[in-house]
C-alpha cells in the first residue's frame, strides 16, 4: 500500500474546494459495510472542508447511496441519523428531501433500490413454490424468444446471450442522471465506488440457475460454467464503459471471498489454491469455493481493463450492532423450510415457516436405531423469538455474536470497515495519493490487516460486549458465519460455561420475599455466579463432567437441573412461594440458553444410561439436514455412506460427519480424525478413545501440521488443559515475547478466564487451519501442546567425565 501518505491538510489545501463542492458521488451497495461507511467518511471529509472554505448556498454535493431493498435503505437511514447525531447532537437531524435527506452541513445523501437482476424471473425461482418453477423458466424463456422444449443448444444460446448483454451499472447511472440531475449534471460522475462483493454476487445471485436446471434442458456443467463467465465478462464490460464515459474515479472494492485465507500450493509445477479455512459455511458450503474462484477470475479481468481494484485479503469489521433484535433465519434454512412446506412437511403448528430464529424444544432420539416417527417442534409464536443483547454486524457475512467476530477476526484478521471506507471515499473524492498511490501499476490495492485492527479488538473488548462471552446464557454463533464445525465448538464453550455458573450460583441469595414478576433472572444468575477459568476447567474430572452435562442439555423442565443446584429444603422453601417462582424463572432461563443452541442447528450428542442420545432442533446445520423424523440423522448418514461409496464402516463414516460436520459431542470420549472428506476411504483414519493417556498417543502419531479434528468431551478438557499449560507460560519480565497467550484476559485474582473467541481461535491454530502471514507460527501451536524433542546431550558430551573437556563450536 505505499509509505507514507500525503496529509489531509496538505490535499485541502492544494485542492480547488469550489469544485468539489459540485460533485456527485455513486455507492453502489452504499447502504451495506463497506460502502455505506465509504459514504458516512465522505459526507465527514465533506464537512471538515467546509470549515476551511465555505460552500455557496447553490453548491451541494451529492452521495448517492442504493440499497437493494427498502428495509435496507431503511436501515442505512438508521444509521445515517444516529452518525449525525453522534457528531452534532439531537438538533441537527437531517431534512427528508424528494428520495433523500439534505444534512444540515449542505450535503445532500439520496437513497435508491437498485439490484443487479441477470436472469429476471429466474433469479427468484428460490422463493417460489417447485410446482411452479417450471412456468416460471418457461415464462422468462418466452422473453427470450424460446421456450423449455426447445433442444438444450438452444436454450443455452438464448441464456447467455441474455445474460452478456446485462449492464446493470451503467443502466442506472444513465436513469439517475435523466431523473434526478437534469441540466445541472456533469458530464462523468466525480466518483462511482462499487460497494457490492462482485464475486458473491456471482456465487450467490445465480444459485436460482441450478434451481432452473432442469427446466433449462438439463444445461450441462460446461454450459453453466459459460453462464456464468458470460456474466462476469457483462459486468467487467458495463464497469469499463463507466469508467470511459460517466466516472472520473471508479473503484471496485472487491475481496479474495475467504479473507485470504488460502495457500498456493505446486501441483506437477502448477500453482493451485487451497482453501485453509475452517468455519462453518466453509467447511460444508461449495459456494465458497465459487466464490474464491469468482474473485481470481474478477481480479484478472478487472485489472487487465484497468478498473481500480481494492482488494480485502483481510475479514472486515464490525459496521453496525443490533440490540436485543430478532436474528433472520438463514436464507439455506428458510428455502428448505419454504420447500417442505409447499409439499405439506409442516414443522410448526402455523403453516407458514418463521422468517426469523425462534427457539423452541428439541428433539430427542437415540444415535443407533432410533425409532421411526415425524416430529414437530411446536408453533412460532411472538415471544419465542431469539433476541441476543447484541449482534454485531461483519460486511457481507451478515450478522454474528460476539463471540463468532472475535474468533473470526483473530484468525482471519481484520481489516475495520472504517478504514477501507477511508481509503474509498479519499481516492473517490480527491483521486489516488500522488506520494505513495494505494493502487498499483495493475490498478489493484491488495488491502490486508493493519494496526487498526488494534481498534476493532478494542471495540469487541468493551464489557458490554465482552461480557457477553462469558454469560452463558448468550448464543456464542449465530448462523450467517456458516453452520458447522466453528458454530459446534463455540456452543459447546457456551455449555461449559453455563455449567460451571448454575454449578457456581448462590441460589439462596434470592431474597426471600422477592417480588418474582419483577425479578431479573439473568442479572441475578450473572452477578451470583463465577465465569469460567482454566484454573476450573483443569479440575474437571471426565465422568463426573459428562454426566452433568447430559444432565443439563437433557432437561426437558426446569426441575430436571435442581440435581445440579440443589436447594434448601422444600420444607422450608414453602414459607416463601415467590423465592420458589423466582428460582424456577433461573432455571427455565437455563434451559433456554441449552435449546437456543439446537434451534440454531447444532445437534448436541451426549451419553446416558450407557446409551449414545442426540438432541436436536429442525434443521441440523452439520448435514444441512431438515429433521422432520426421529430417524433423519441415521438416515442421512446411510444414504451418503451409500452415495460415495466409502469403503469405510458405517461407524466411521458416521463418527467423521460428527466430528468434522460440527456436532456437539459431549460424550465421555475422544474421537480424531484425519480425513478432510469423505470421498477418501475413512479406514484408520478415525480413532476413538476414551482415557487421555490413549487419546494423547493418537495426538502424538499424526504427521506434523497435517489436518485433524476432534471431537467429544475427553479431546475437549485434553485441548483446554494443553492450551491452559501454554497460558501459563505468560511472564510479565519477558515482555511481548509470550505474544498470544496475552489474548485470554485474566481476572482480579490473576485467573485465566476461558474467552469462547479466543478459545476457539487457538483451536483453529492448533489444528492447521490460521491465516497465513509469514508470522502465523507467533500465534500458537499445531496439535494442542508442545512436543518435547527428545535430551540429546548425553550422545554430544559423551560420558559424564568426559563432559568438561567439550567446548562449545568445537
């Protein structure tokens, strides 16, 4: 990126204000992370000229910001009003003005719908019921000239041909400038910044193509390739004719699609890219390796024609928090629930599937021969709807947890929305910086993690936010991160965690004549009872943990968990009947925390009475599986077993799934595997063991910085004791030199508190899956513990006489 820039002070001052207060400036995708931020920078760059020249009352600039729905325009208007206020105060509201608002400051920010529609009906087939997604292809085929029955040559003609001639940029510049600008329009827009992620675009807004499939005369899987480069090449043309014709400064803020964290590896002296990721929609979703694909092919084009790419090799940060609101349901989750219903699977006592997460009771059956039944999982009504404390917002991924960012941006690293709308908003405003340009001779600013980084950590580790982490209570993913082995992990923290506070609580400090329609159960079981430490954790006996945990995540009552927090007497207790209400609204707070988890889509696996249970809500993220029988997991794991063919047993087939997929296992048992697929025979690559001496040999025997994933409770107390031992290496006279194992905070007392982000970050390290840098081996080590190389000074000195005549270099 260049060293060092040109000041701000130095730009204001050679620049001819006068001029740029008569510009107009287009964000597309100006409403979502990057680019409403871009806006938000510029409108404050605007403003701080102003104070060094003032604008003549006829001089207004214009951002012109488009969202692809009203609800976010609305929601970018929310965040428009609170930057403003944040600034000026309540006074200074800006002035709905025809499709915008004026500020008070002179700047006028326009808000318009715009949405790239490449295959017109098509690409909303994913809403409409499958009965009528052939009348839907045959309907968008006729505005083509063609129809389903003709040959499949054909129709592929017609498809791409529709789709090449796509100018969805440029159409709307020429419709803003006719409507809205009239005489008063330049000839070229002073900047057009194109907030939107081309290359998930392309993954993502064509998935109504395969829907369309079948009715498009079964197009071949070269044909839909050429689809969908037809696509790409339609939008690297409609960009290079703005930049020709209607844009002084374009830029295209693009991204490597998995926050660069691959690596270019030599195949037969070919360089190829593998994926190092592995967060839940990674691990499960084949669109993300579209997407990275889609990328390189952008960056390519894009860079050939000369358009200025900003590339973020980096996750982005936090752009918006969201207040105890409701979650959306995961657009893979709402189709297959939008499907099952159009065929009469209803899950819910209403017909119409929910649009946002509610939690409601799972579903319980054994692991091995479950009995064969449908299940349903009760009606989303008002007030069971999932609503955190809060929800960080990270760009295109969508909302999070806390705890979900925190481990993300620790891993992938991160790059602050803030500053990448920074780099934006200047270069569109004021071009690239003559001293040290942000673009290279390729047009491309490869724009990875920086010090800011630093602020982002400070903002997640605010104690509003932070605390969050080690409540118990809070879900510690959500599901836009993906659906899998990351989300299974961070939840089973969030289990350990809600153990060890109910085992902690001081129950009796209920006052005894509490009001309980009045009393806050989650304050109270917060403020009464300890968070967890390694210190804890390290005292943990197997059996005794694996029994209360079934305890916990099985009860189907609040009075099921009183074996995990006995009470006084009930003798006594019915002196005092609200105390009782009271200690029932904890408890049922509990065991909403436990259903939470499943509602989300992780299925939690734990033992009793001998026997292998699974406890599960309607979808089961891991497989992506609707559950609608007690015997859908069995099921599922027989067909795919079938599917590929796998020599393998069924046991390790099933015992892979559970571990790599992103079960919670809370077994009392360990359980490695060191397949990433199942397309390769799984025989000897599974190995189960149930005592930690056994399980620690299994760790010893893989080839080092190889692959593996873990699973159950003895590898999970085994991997937290590793990293605990690594923790306390932490000495303050050696300064930085310890380096990670400063990420856990630690306590008054010096306890080292278990931070589910941080936590699930160094698991991510130890089992090979971090971002490389160059100095990713500073931030832990691969397989859970050091190992020891073996003392070899006995052969180099010799016997033990004759170590005093060795000199060190000879």
């Amino acid at each position: 990126m260049g060293y060092k820039k040109e000041r701000f002070a130095s730009i204001v001052a050679r620049e001819d204000l006068s001029a740029r207060y008569g510009d107009v400036h287009v964000f597309f995708g100006g409403t979502g992370a990057v680019g409403g931020t871009a806006l938000l920078h510029m409108l404050g760059i605007y403003e701080e000229m102003m104070i060094a020249r003032p604008p003549l009352p006829h001089e207004v600039p214009v951002l012109v910001a488009t969202g692809r729905s009203k609800n976010e325009i609305r929601v970018f208007t929310s965040r428009l009003f609170r930057f403003i206020e944040s600034r000026y105060g309540d006074a200074f509201k800006p002035t709905p003005i025809r499709f915008g608002y004026l500020t008070h400051s002179g700047v006028f920010v326009a808000l318009e719908e715009f949405h790239v529609d490449a295959l017109g009906a098509i690409d909303e087939i994913g809403s409409a019921p499958r009965e009528t997604r052939g009348e839907l292809v045959e309907e968008y085929l006729a505005t083509l000239g063609t129809s389903t029955r003709a040959d499949r040559g054909e129709i592929f003609a017609a498809v791409l041909g529709a789709v090449s001639k796509v100018r969805p940029f440029s159409a709307f510049l020429s419709r803003y400038r006719e409507k809205h600008l009239g005489g008063r329009a330049a000839a070229t827009f002073r900047s057009v910044i194109v907030g939107i992620p081309l290359p998930s675009l392309v993954a993502y807004h064509l998935d109504g193509l395969e829907l369309a499939r079948p009715h498009l005369g079964a197009l071949t899987d070269e044909q839909m390739g050429a689809i969908k480069d037809g696509f790409i090449t339609a939008l690297r043309d409609d960009l290079s004719s703005i930049q020709a014709e209607a844009a002084e400064n374009l830029i295209v803020a693009h991204t490597t699609a998995v926050g660069g964290m691959f690596d270019v590896v030599r195949t037969d002296g070919e360089p190829r890219t593998r994926i190092r990721l592995g967060f839940a929609h990674s691990a499960q979703d084949d669109l993300l390796v579209e997407k990275q694909k889609f990328a390189d092919s952008f960056t390519h084009l894009y860079a050939a024609a000369g358009i200025k790419m900003l590339i973020t090799a980096a996750a982005i940060g936090v752009d918006e928090v969201r207040i105890r609101s409701t979650i959306p349901l995961h657009k893979k989750i709402s189709r297959a629930l939008f499907e099952a219903a159009s065929e009469n699977v209803h899950l819910f006592g209403n017909a119409k599937p929910p649009q946002f997460v509610h939690v409601a009771a799972p579903v319980e059956t054994a692991l091995d021969s479950p009995a064969d039944s449908p299940v349903s999982f009760g009606s989303m009504k008002s007030g069971t709807e999932l609503r955190p404390s809060y929800v960080v917002r990270s760009g295109e991924n969508g909302f999070f947890s806390v705890a979900n960012a925190d481990a993300l941006y620790r891993v992938m690293r991160v790059a602050s929305a803030s500053e990448l709308g920074l780099v934006l908003a200047m270069v569109g405003l004021f071009g690239d910086d003559p001293e040290a340009p942000w673009f290279n001779a390729d047009s491309v600013c490869y724009y990875t993690e920086t010090d800011n980084s630093r602020q982002v950590f400070d903002f997640l580790g605010q104690p509003l936010l932070q605390n969050v982490q080690f409540s118990g209570l809070e879900p510690m993913a959500l599901q836009d991160l993906g659906s899998a082995k990351h989300q299974g992990e961070l939840h089973t923290l969030g289990l350990l965690i809600l153990l060890h506070r109910l085992r902690t609580l001081d129950i009796d400090a209920i006052p005894p004549y509490v009001d309980a329609a009045r009393f806050d159960a989650r304050a109270f079981f917060e403020a009464h009872s300890r968070p967890l430490t390694f210190e804890d954790v390290d005292t943990w006996e197997l059996e005794p943990t694996a029994r209360d945990l079934a305890v916990l995540v099985g009860a189907t009552s609040p009075s099921d968990l009183e074996v995990l927090k006995p009470f006084r007497p009930r003798a006594h207790d019915a002196f005092f009947p609200e105390k009782q209400a009271a200690r029932t609204k904890v408890l049922e707070l509990v065991r909403h925390a436990v259903w939470t988890v499943t509602s989300l889509g992780s299925p939690i696996l734990f033992e009793r009475d001998a026997t292998d249970w699974i406890r599960s809500g309607y979808f089961a993220a891991p497989l992506d599986l609707l559950v609608t029988n007690t015997a859908a997991f069995e099921t599922e794991f027989r067909k795919r077993h079938a599917e590929t063919g796998n020599p393998c047993s069924y046991a390790d087939f099933r015992d892979y799934h559970i571990t790599v997929g992103g079960f919670i296992d809370l077994r009392p048992r360990a359980t490695l595997c060191s397949a990433r697929s199942d397309a390769a025979d799984l025989t000897g690559k599974i190995h189960v063991t149930r005592d930690e001496a056994a399980f620690r040999t299994v760790l010893a025997g893989l080839e080092p910085y190889s692959f593996f994933a873990t699973s159950g409770l003895l590898a999970i107390l085994v991997r937290l004791r590793s990293l605990y031992s690594l923790l306390k290496e932490a000495m303050l006279e050696l300064g930085t030199l310890h380096d990670f194992r400063w990420q856990m905070p630690r306590d008054s007392g010096g306890h080292i508190l278990v931070l589910p982000g941080a936590v699930e970050a160094m698991r991510m390290v130890s089992e090979g899956l971090e971002k490389t840098t160059g100095t990713e081996r500073l931030d832990g080590l691969w397989g859970y513990e050091r190992r020891r190389p073996r003392d070899r000074r006995a052969e180099i000195l010799g016997e033990p006489e004759q170590a005093e005549e060795v000199r060190v270099g000879e």
